[in-house]
C-alpha cells in the first residue's frame, strides 16, 4: 500500500500543474479515484464561471454618494421571498453603517480627551446599531429580480441604497449622545475628519473583501 502513495500523489501534483491559466469560462481538470483497490478510473471535474446577478452588480457599483446592500431570499410564496431578500439586504445595510460609525468613534475620542472618562462600547454599538436603523428605514429599492424555479420556490433578489450622508448623520448622532454621556463638548471638526478617515477606512476595507 506504501508503493501506491507516492505514485498517487505525482499524479494529483502533475494534474494540478496542468491546468490552463487561459480565460476560457470552462475548465477541466482530470483526478484519479483510488477509493478502492484497483480502481484506476479518473473523474472529469468542471468549472464555470459564474455571471453576477443584475442585482448584485448593482450593489458592487455603488457610487461614492451611496451606501447599497444585496441579498436573496427563496420561498414558497413570491411576495414573502422578496420581503425576506429585503429584511436582509437591510440587515447588511445596517452593519455596513454600524462599522463606520464606530471606525468614526474610534478617531474621534483618539482626539478627543475626555476628561479622563472612558465609553462604554456596549453603549456605542447599541446607539449605533439604532441610529443606523433609523437611516435604513428610508432605503430605496434600485433592483429587484425573481426567479420561478424548478421545485417550484422562488428566489427574489434585491439591491438597496441609501445617500452616504445618513452614515454621517448616524455617526454624529451617536457622537453627540457620546458626549452628552460623558458630559463633554461636541468638537465638530475633530468629527468631520474623524468621519473623512472612518469612511475612507471602510471602503478600503470592502474593496479589499471584492
């Protein structure tokens, strides 16, 4: 059994070698079975490439004025597949908004010395995450699609948006109720580069995850 492994693994290292780097969509790749003695057969494994939905493409080209979200869902009932798709495109929506108002007050009380007195990050994140719902709750549904399919469910697809000044807004909401907290002054400035920083520290973040 020991002579049979280096050969195996020769053969799954010159297979993998093999394979073409060129920009066809479909790719092959030979794998030889040995889940049993003797069995010497090969197995063909396809690649496809696979096309964005319309939706989902939309999300990936926000502009820099817009915040957008995708999601799918797939039920029974067309209707409740597409409310579902967009309860999690809000969802996303939220956390994406949540993350930078907390890069914006990671910077901002760096430069802001409060007096000695320290956040509660429980507190932050409960502001945020509610500020942020309020910012959701007037998104705007720029793409919707379904799909009818073959079980006979179907999947809805959506992409949703909101202008970037409402993360601004969340985060200098929950800033001033910071501060309010802590019983310290409001620093606008200290806050609009704070902000700059946080956003540009987020889109950073998120082309790097394409």
């Amino acid at each position: 059994m020991k002579r049979l492994i280096f050969p195996i693994i020769l053969v799954l290292m010159l297979s993998m070698t093999t394979v073409s780097c060129g920009s066809n969509k479909v790719a092959k790749a030979s794998y030889p079975e040995y889940t049993s003695k003797g069995n010497t057969g090969t197995r063909t494994v396809t690649k496809v490439k696979e096309e964005l939905d319309e939706c989902e493409q939309e999300a990936l080209n926000a502009p820099a004025n817009e915040l957008r979200a995708y999601a799918s869902a797939i039920d029974e009932d067309r209707d409740f597949a597409r409310q579902q798709a967009v309860l999690f495109a809000k969802a996303n929506l939220v956390d994406q908004i949540e993350s930078i108002v907390l890069n914006v007050m990671k910077g901002y009380r760096g430069k802001i010395k409060a007096n000695g007195k320290a956040s509660s990050e429980a507190d932050i994140r409960q502001d945020a995450g509610s500020f942020a719902e309020s910012v959701v709750e007037n998104c705007r549904i720029i793409c919707s699609n379904r799909y009818r399919m073959s079980d006979g469910t179907y999947e809805c697809t959506v992409c949703i948006s909101v202008p970037a000044e409402g993360a601004e807004k969340a985060a200098g909401a929950t800033v001033l109720t910071d501060d309010e907290r802590l019983g310290v002054e409001f620093h606008e400035e200290q806050f609009r580069e704070s902000y700059r920083e946080g956003l540009e520290r987020f889109r950073k973040m998120k082309e790097e995850r394409r």
